[in-house]
C-alpha cells in the first residue's frame, strides 16, 4: 500500500540565522524500502517494523543522549491527584508535523496540569536541527515505558498525540530518508496491555488513523482521529504550520475551557466546514469515548485552566490559499 501524502508541498525556506540557512530539514527523496509500497506490504506488520538505514553512528548516540535526559526529567505522580502525562510526537520529519508536536505539547500540558510530565518527541520544525529526541516507534515505545514506571496505573491517565502521514496500515514512522516503520493498531494495543496503561486519551493524527478505532477502544479511552478508516485527512503540506486536524483540535477547542466531548464535536464540525470549502472528500473523524472515562477526566477537567489562549501559527487553511 501507498502513503497518503495528501497534497504535499515543497519545504519553504524560513532562513532567520546564517545557521538557519545552510540548514535543510530531511525530506523524503528515496521511495520506501518496501515496507508498505508491495501489494501485500512487509511480512510482520502488525508487531511494528522499524528501520534505520544508514543513520550515522554519532547521530544515533546523540538522540540517544537527548531522549535519556528527557525520560529521566519525566516527574512522579501525585498521591493527591489524578494525573496526566503528556507525550506529543511527530512520526515523520517534514517539518509541519514538527511544528504542530511541539504547540500541541505545550496545549495539552497545560490543559491537563501535566508540567513535568510532558514529553515531546519530534524532529526539525524546519529552520535548525531538532534540539528535541527524534520521533520514533522506538523513542516513543520508551517513552510508553517511562510513563509506565513513574504513574499511577489506577489512578493516572495517558495522552498521547501522535501526528504524522498514515496508511491504511498504519501510522507512518518516516525520518528524510534513514528511517521507515509502521506503528499499527495491533502494535499500540500490545504496547498499552503490555505497559497495564488503562486509563488514556489518544489522539491520532493521520490518514486513515480510523483504523485505530476498533482495537483501541475501551470502557477508560478516550479515542479521537483525524479520519476515518478508509479517508484522508488534510493539510500535511510540510511547509504548513499545522494539518486541519491538528489546527482544528489541538491549536483552536482544546485551547478553550470547554468538556473533551465538546472540543471535539467543535474541531469535527470546523473541519468539516474547511473540507467543505475547500471541496474535497470529507475525513470523518471518529470519537470513541468509553463509558468509565469520565470517572477520571471529571478530575482532570476541574483543574483546567478557566481561561482560553489564542490560536498561534499560520492557520491549516493557508495552504488552500497558496494552491495547495
């Protein structure tokens, strides 16, 4: 199967530093090494391949480096209240999905009273090397792990944002041209079992991330996707600030002080409203909500910031104006 690039553009040149430009984020020049481009895909799929090809060894020690201080840094939980510990991370190095990781941490940890529990992994937003530990199955299956060690399994709670390109497979891992994976509905379901994380608000950001419904749902997630099973969704130009779903979700309902429920139904109905405009196929996003969620997110939402924060970043529908 292919990978829904959906109207993909040309990194922009943003150079604002003689660092900034020299410096090129990763694009993708190579097809994929036929993880997903045969009729039948890779043998294996559901467990998650992961490969990197040709990454440099001092490069590899250096993200390593970069994740150690960031999963050490992740704070304990606290006895007196239901926590939530925030992982944001972009799956693909085109530089949108960089930038939309980045503010959707810094909104859901301040939505869910997660600082020093908010972990974000992603790569270049565009202009320099990424400061941050790369996104990938294998940064964020440690992260999962960190996350696990430190909560209250009982108690706490999980949000995890990923954001990248999707097949109808899985989400896309794809790092320029040294890294290729699929993080598939089967892999996360094993992963979250495996880890005894129960209580969680998954938010998926991707072509066909529907797919996820099914095997993720349960009575204590919360399940939110940028399409359905078999839908695009739109807006990954790299040089774009934000995808529609993530301007939708993250940049415009989640920044105001309203129920889960209802910032969703608001980013459905925005990027509807935008799909519309734009006269391309609806995405269907889906909500899967279970029925004991609310036993911990009442908690979570009574400590929700009582004021909303401003939009930030060039708006997702930009790129219908520059002819994406």
């Amino acid at each position: 199967m292919r990978i829904a690039f959906a109207m993909l553009a040309a990194v922009a040149a943003l150079a604002t530093t003689p660092a900034a430009a020299q410096y090129r984020a990763p694009e993708h020049k190579a097809g994929w090494p036929g993880m997903v481009s045969g009729t039948d895909g890779i043998e294996g799929l559901d467990p998650g391949p992961e490969l990197q090809r040709g990454r440099s060894a001092r490069a590899m020690l250096a993200d390593s480096r970069k994740l150690g201080v960031a999963l050490n840094a992740l704070q304990p939980q606290r006895k007196t209240l239901v926590d939530a510990y925030v992982i944001s991370v972009a799956l693909d190095s085109d530089p949108v999905f960089g930038r939309e990781a980045r503010e959707a941490g810094k909104v859901l940890a301040r939505r869910f009273d997660a600082a020093g529990r908010t972990m974000v992994l992603a790569g270049s937003a565009g202009t320099l090397p990424s400061e941050l530990p790369g996104g990938s199955l294998t940064s964020l299956t440690l992260a999962l792990a960190r996350v696990a060690e430190v909560m209250d399994k009982e108690q706490d709670v999980l949000v995890l944002y990923t954001t990248s390109h999707g097949a109808q497979v899985g989400i896309a891992y794809h790092d320029g041209d040294e890294g290729f994976g699929i993080l598939s509905p089967k892999r996360l379901e094993t992963l979250l079992d495996e880890l005894g994380i129960k209580n969680r608000v998954l938010i998926l950001s991707a072509c066909y991330s529907g797919i996820f419904v099914g095997p993720l749902s349960s009575p204590d997630t919360a399940l939110f996707t940028a399409a359905s099973s078999d839908r695009t969704s739109f807006g990954c130009q790299a040089d774009n600030d934000w995808t529609f779903f993530g301007d939708a979700m993250i940049n415009h309902a989640l920044r105001k002080s309203q129920p889960l429920e209802k910032a969703s139904d608001e980013a459905r109905m925005m990027i509807g409203d935008w799909e519309s405009a734009a006269r391309v196929p609806p995405s269907n996003p889906q909500v899967s909500i279970g029925d004991h969620v609310a036993t911990w997110l009442t908690q979570l939402e009574a400590r929700m910031p009582k004021t909303d924060t401003p939009p930030v970043g060039r708006p997702a529908t930009d790129a219908l104006k520059r002819g994406g």
